[in-house]
C-alpha cells in the first residue's frame, strides 16, 4: 500500500494521495455542514491502516466513532455501498481502529500534562496573552529559576516564583531589567483566569511521553489519538496553544529521517482559524518554521478550517495536498475569499474551479494531491468515498471497551506532585522565619544612674528602682513661691533666643561646610580625570 484512497467518481480517475508526499502537509477547508469531519474521518482510516500513527482533535464529538466498526443497520448503509460501488472502492467494508482517548482535563479520556518548564516563555505568553513588557519579565522568571534550580512544574509553581521574583525586583533589576510590582501583578491575575478555566490541570505530571502516542497496535495499524475538545472548545487560546505546544514537541523529540516512504506521524490541527486569531508575528513566524523543517522528521500537518484565507500565506504554500469542500459567497467578502481559495488550485481547463466550488454537495470536493516529483495535480471534482468505521460518536458501550483496553491505561491517569519550586521556596521561607524566632533579642543599655537618686536634679524618688515615684520637695516648693515672675520670663526669653542663635549658626556652618566639601570633591575628580 502507498497511498491513501480519498475518492472519485464519473469526473475523472480515481483520486489518491501518495504516502511519499503525505508529509508535505495539507488542508481540508469549506464551510459548515459540507462534510469536513468525514474527510478528516477518512484521512485518519487510510493513515492508520497503513500503520501510520495519527492524532486528531474531536471538536464535536462526532470522531470517537473511529472506535467501533460501521453498521449495516446504519440509515446511510445503502448509501454507502451505492457510493463506494460509484467510485470504484472496491476494497470497502465495515473495521473498527485502534483509538486511544486522551483529554486535558482527564474526563473523557486519558489526562495530557506537560510543565511549565517544557510549554517555555514564549507560547506560555502566548496562552496568558501578555503584553511585550509582561513577557520580557516571564522570561526573567524563568532565567531565575534557571539560575536557583527551581524546578517550574506546575502553576502554584509559577505563581510562588512570580512572588520570588516580586520581592527581589530591586536586586534582579540590575541584571535583568525593571520588573515593576504591577507587571507581576498583571501576569499574576492571568494565571487565575488560565485557572480558572482549567489549564491547571494540563500543567504537571507525569508528563506526556510522546512514545505513547508515535506507536502501532499489535496487529501493525497505526495508533488513532483522538483529543476530546468539546470542552476545550470553551477555552479556544488554550486549545490552540495546547495543540501548537505537541507540535513543537514533536518538531523538537523527533530525529530528522528525510523522505520516507510514509510518515512517522500526522498531525490534524483542527479549527486553525483559532490558532492566527491575534498572533502575534513572532508565533506566526514559528508556526511556519515548524510547518517548514517538521517534514524531515517525518511528520504530515493537515490544517483544517473553513477557508484558506484562515491561514497566513507564508504557511498555504507549504500546504501541498488540497481537499476544498463547498464554500457559499453570500458577501463581497465572502466572493473575495472565494475567489482566493480557488486561485490556490493548479487550473482544470475543464471546468471554472471558482464556479465549482460553489457547487459542490454534500461529500463532494475538489481535491489536488502532490504526484510524481512533488508537483501538484490538476485540480479534480471528487465524491469523497465513505467512512469504514462508525460515523458518529461511538456507542456508550463501545466507548467503554476502547478505554478499558487502552494500552496507556494507568499510565497517566494519578498526577504526581513532586518537590519543586513552591515547595523549594516554602522550606526556604519557613526556615528563615525558625532562625528568626531563635535568633537572641539585643541587650538593652543601661539606664543613668544619676537619674535614679533620692535628690538628683531636684527630683526625689520613694521606693526601688523598678516602680519610680516624683515627690516634690522644699526646694522645689521654695522656688515656686518665691521666685519672681519677671525672672523667670527673662530665661524663658533668653533661652528661646540662644534657641534661635544656635540654630542660625549651626545652619550657616553646615552650609559652609557643604561647600567647601563640594568644592574639595569637585576639585579632587577634576584633578582625577585631567590626570587621565
């Protein structure tokens, strides 16, 4: 077997897609309701028969029949056979494929994990959508842990980090940059929302061992790694990112094998839109490199989306295997992306391929494939052939047995909560509290004694030392008496204005003092760099 059987019809030969060239990317597009899914269910089908494994993700549910071999009681049974028969499948039949469910938040499948550490400063500021500023500070984070052997594993990891870093901004300040109170702040109260939106449970261990998912059954058939999205779907930045971080784990885990007969892995990136919506250029950038270079590691990306102008033009023309469903132009807009979609395709001179895109039904798509040499063949009109596995979502049951029998199970399913970095800087800070607590309080200096006798300064004191007592004495009832008021005001007069004096001179002799100092200093480094 090398190649795929996608379908055909009374417009031309047979269309196929060579396996040779399957690593040379793709796209599936076309509106709503035109029978993108069954594409893709297909697509999936030939690959893992062919023992290639694939993963995919299931935004609506409908993939999990991959699990479960058709039915002759289906209400599309008869159509089935009537298409396959019209397209010349004469290999077609009812199977069942091996399929591994996986879920991030472990509800409808086996949990995905990664670390901090591994998702990195850049898609992580990505997913938080953090301003330039804020991810200059992230990426001083992750430098510090770097640097103080933090391991960063999880979020509360990140978050006591973010504190850390937080109360030493003063010292890193002069290394790294300003790291100002509210930018930490700012990235702080995006991590809840990621929290809150259950991102915390793809952070963690174990991490995914992409050797669970790269593998063949026993029988030889390719592993089906299907991802429930339906609730992802809620959190489109996370699906998106999640599904950019397998990609770049593959890019980076897999060791270069050129061009193999067939790929090592396919990747479908379902509902693509979600992952250009706002990028910025530097993850756009990394996305082209990655769909670039990725081919030698023997690794097909099949981008699906709705229209081809949802992809950035740097990254359709790598795409070289085309499946174009029907798309409607309802709109001036939509008559634009119409007619784009359709310059993309190598011209058929039998028909007009805008005005066939307009047209198609149902499980009908113009489709072009890389042939001999890597060139892409003339566009063609294809009724797509028919899914041998269950379509729709699998039965309850069904469902249950193909988890029961996963070859991952247990595996991923407790997480591990290892020593990191918030336990790391929790022991810390609790034994720089003991050592605080035990630390022996100052020595106190002695108190004068000339202020604790009986008749110092005219002062009397009646009983010990530790509860003092005033007593006025004779002398002190003398003086009230009989000193003169006149008197008295005099001093008060006289010490007020030595008040004044003193404090006018001793302001005059700083200021004096001031400038000679400053005159001293400024002749001194004048002298210093005339020298030099």
């Amino acid at each position: 077997m090398d190649r795929v059987f996608i379908g055909g019809g009374g417009y031309a030969e047979p269309q196929t897609l060579l396996l040779k060239y399957a690593n040379r990317h793709g796209l599936i597009s076309g509106a709503t309701g035109t029978g993108k899914t069954v594409t893709l269910q297909i697509l999936a089908e030939s690959f893992s028969a062919a023992g290639v494994p694939v993963f995919l993700s299931d935004v609506k549910g409908d993939l999990t029949g991959l699990c479960e071999a058709g039915s002759h009681e289906h209400k599309l049974h008869g159509a089935f056979v009537s298409r396959a028969e019209k397209i010349g499948f004469d290999d077609y039949g009812y199977d069942a494929f091996p399929a591994v469910f996986w879920d991030l938040f472990g509800e409808a499948g086996h949990p995905i994990r990664t670390t901090i550490t591994e998702m990195g400063p850049l898609l992580l500021s990505r997913l938080l959508q953090l301003s330039e500023a804020q991810e200059g500070v992230l990426n001083i984070v992750f430098r510090v842990a770097d640097e103080d052997g933090l391991l960063l594993i999880d979020l509360k990891d990140l978050q006591a980090l973010l504190v850390h870093v937080g109360q030493r901004a003063k010292e890193l300040s002069l290394r790294y940059g300003n790291i100002a109170p509210a930018t930490v702040g700012a990235i702080q109260r995006r991590l809840l929302v990621l929290e809150g939106e259950g991102g915390d449970a793809f952070f963690g261990e174990p991490a995914l061992n992409l050797s669970d998912m790269i593998a063949t059954a026993p029988d030889g058939r390719g592993r089906v790694n299907i991802l429930a999205a339906n609730r992802l779907m809620n959190a489109p930045r996370l699906y998106a990112t999640f599904l950019l971080w397998l990609l770049s784990e593959l890019f980076e885990t897999l060791p270069e094998v050129g061009d193999p007969d067939k790929p090592v892995f396919v990747f479908f990136f379902d509902e693509a839109h979600l992952l250009f919506d706002g990028a910025p250029k530097a993850m756009v950038d990394k996305v082209e490199q990655v769909a670039r270079l990725i081919r030698s590691k023997g690794v097909g990306v099949y981008f699906i989306t709705q229209n081809p102008a949802d992809v950035p033009d740097d990254i359709l023309g790598q795409l070289g295997n085309r499946v174009q469903h029907a798309l409607r132009a309802y709109t001036p807009r939509d008559r634009k992306a119409l007619r784009a979609a359709a310059e993309t395709f190598r011209p058929n001179p039998d028909f007009d391929t805008e005005e066939a895109i307009t047209g198609l039904g149902v499980g009908e798509a113009l489709v072009s494939t890389l042939m001999t040499k890597g060139a892409p063949s003339v566009v063609q009109r294809t009724l797509v052939r028919p899914p041998s596995s269950r379509l729709g979502p699998a039965t309850p049951a069904g469902l249950e047995k193909s988890i029961a029998a996963s070859p991952v199970a247990g595996v991923y399913d407790v997480a591990v909560d290892r020593e990191s970095a918030y336990e790391m800087l929790k022991a810390a800070a609790e034994a720089a509290a003991r050592e605080a607590e035990a630390a022996p309080e100052p020595e106190r200096a002695p108190a004068d004694d000339g202020a604790r006798g009986g008749r110092s300064r005219g002062r009397a004191y009646r009983g010990d030392d530790a509860a003092p007592r005033w007593r006025e004495t004779d002398e002190h009832r003398h003086a009230r008496r009989y000193q003169p008021a006149t008197k008295a005001k005099t001093s008060r007069s006289s010490r007020r204005s030595d008040s004044v004096s003193e404090a006018v001179i001793k302001q005059v002799a700083r200021t004096a003092s001031s400038q000679i100092t400053r005159s001293l200093v400024r002749g001194l480094l004048g002298g210093l760099f005339r020298g030099r």
